[in-house]
C-alpha cells in the first residue's frame, strides 16, 4: 500500500509545486534504501534532464529490487548507456 507521504508528493508533482520534491527528499533521507523511492526520485531528476542523477537513483532502484519496477528497468536501459 503506497504511503501517505508518496501520494501526497505525486499531487504536489501534477500541480507542479516544489513541495513535492521536498517531501520526496525526506522520505529518502529516512529509507534510503526504499526502491520506490529510488526510482521515483529518478524519474523526477530524468524529467528534469538531469541524467547522470536520475540513472544514478534508477540503478539503485533496480539493484535493489531486481524485476520489481519494469518502468525503473526500462529507464536504466534508456538512462545507463
């Protein structure tokens, strides 16, 4: 079940507020190794052309948890050449 915390940082994302990107960096600094939130952190830095980053967080994702996000594989593929 996705967090609160999670949720809350997507509407803030859609609605384009910076909230979002503070409530993402949060949750990172309390479980750093949460693939989830890896990978979401990526694609916020690939969104923002900051490739190098946004593979850095894609690749933690997956080697975390292997073939449990196919959009994080698909990325790292894209991202990790």
């Amino acid at each position: 079940m996705p967090s609160r915390s999670r949720n809350l940082g997507h509407i803030y994302r859609h609605r384009g507020l910076d909230e979002a990107e503070k409530r993402w960096d949060v949750r990172l600094n309390f479980t750093p190794d949460d693939p989830e939130v890896n990978d979401s952190i990526g694609m916020r830095y690939a969104r923002q052309d900051k490739f190098e980053r946004a593979a850095h967080d894609v690749e933690k994702a997956v080697r975390l948890a292997p073939g449990v996000s196919r959009r994080a594989e698909q990325y790292r593929g894209l991202l990790c050449q």
